[in-house]
C-alpha cells in the first residue's frame, strides 16, 4: 500500500502509470527516487495526501486496462530491448535535431533572448553526457546483462568489471549529471515559456526540449529503478 514513507521509486515501479503524474508535479522519480513521497511531494511544493489520493486513483484506473506494459514483468533482456529500440533510437535523433534547432533559433533569437546560449552550452554538455554514456551500456553493460540473464547459475558470464555493481555505478552517476542538466534547462527557460516574440522554431524547439526531458527521465527510471536492481540481483544468485 502506497503512503507516505513510500518511495517514489517504489511508487513509479508498483504503479508505471504515475510516471506522467509525476512529470506533471515536476516529482523526480529517476534520480531521485529513492526519496520518500513526502520529502518528494514537499520540494514540488504540492500535498502529500493530494498525491496519495491521486495515485489510488490511478492504480485503479490502471487495473481496468491492459494496454499499459508491465516493465516489471518483462524479461532483463526484453526490458534492454525495449530501452535501446525506444529510449536510445529517440535519444540519438533528437540530439542532432535538436542541436541544429537550437543554433536556428540562437541565430535568429539571441539578441533579445541571451539565454539561449546558455541553453545552446547546457544541451551541448547534456549530449557530451549522453552519447558516451549510451555507447558503453550499448557495449559494455547491457551485453553483460544480456549474458547474465541467458546463463545458467554454473556458468556465470566473464565479467572485465570485476561485478556488475561497477558499471551500475558509474552509470547511476552519468544520470545524475543529465538530471541536474535537465533541471538547469528547465530552468534557463523558465518551463520551456515561449516568449511573446517567439517563432514557430523557437516554439518547436522548447516543445522538443520539453519531450527530451520526458523521455529521457523514463529511460533513467527504467534503467535506475527496474534494469539495474534486477541485474545486481541475478548476478548475486549466479
């Protein structure tokens, strides 16, 4: 039962629904999951038992329908599947789009609207983040897992790392990095506020922004939250 001293991780796996509830309550449930829903609820500024109440809700809304994906359930291979198709595909397309809209819009902006080279200089680290990031769990981490999870117990896969704590490790860190990212983005753009004078671009781009930082914060819960607690885990059983 969800209350108070529950964790917002705990919430975001039990009920995957109430990501987007989350989303919408500004309520860090990747990389700051770990805190209870009452300390979460009260740096968003918003009642703790509004929220509880608002997430039963949800869980019995989400009960009725099948159509949502249980990532809980999935198998550690079909979950890597899953974030390398969908988060990893989208993640690297919009970084070259986005890119190109954001000097667009520099271009055309930035006189009367400086911070948006701020923006330019904090996406550019964000991708800076990114991309090595997801080239070594696309290589390293996510085919060790993939290893792990096929294997029997007598036949533990070889790990260079030592444990696979070590990648998790050093992963987990990479997205606390994206996360203060994202939220000096959000920031610098006052929540992605279009201003007065701004053009269909400069609309376009803090809508992409917007929905970068959407996605990205499922990929990390999935990751985070279910993927890597899983795969510590197994390899203890193994």
């Amino acid at each position: 039962m969800i209350n108070s001293a529950t964790t917002v991780m705990e919430v975001a796996v039990q009920v995957p629904e109430s990501t987007t509830l989350f989303d919408s309550l500004k309520i860090d449930y990747c990389c700051g999951g770990k805190r209870p829903l009452t300390e979460a609820c009260e740096s968003a500024g918003v009642e703790v038992e509004h929220v509880i109440a608002m997430l039963a809700s949800l869980s019995k809304t989400s009960s009725k329908t099948k159509d949502t994906v249980d990532f809980q359930e999935l198998s550690l291979t079909a979950l890597i599947t899953h974030i390398l198709e969908t988060h990893h595909v989208f993640t690297k397309s919009e970084m070259d789009r986005l890119t190109a809209l954001i000097d667009k819009v520099c271009n055309a902006h930035g006189v009367n609207h400086p911070e948006l080279f701020k923006v330019a200089e904090l996406f550019q680290l964000l991708c800076a983040d990114l991309t090595p990031h997801m080239f070594k769990e696309e290589n390293v981490l996510f085919p060790y897992i993939v290893r792990l999870n096929e294997s029997s117990t007598q036949s533990r896969p070889f790990a260079p790392f030592g444990t696979v704590n070590n990648p998790i490790r050093m992963m987990e860190m990479e997205h606390e990095t994206a996360g203060t990212i994202l939220h000096e983005l959000r920031a610098t753009t006052s929540d992605y506020e279009v201003p007065a004078d701004g053009c269909f671009s400069y609309q376009t781009l803090y809508r992409g922004l917007a929905d970068f930082e959407k996605d990205l914060f499922q990929h990390i819960h999935l990751e985070n939250n279910i993927l890597f607690p899983k795969a510590i885990e197994l390899e203890a059983r193994s």
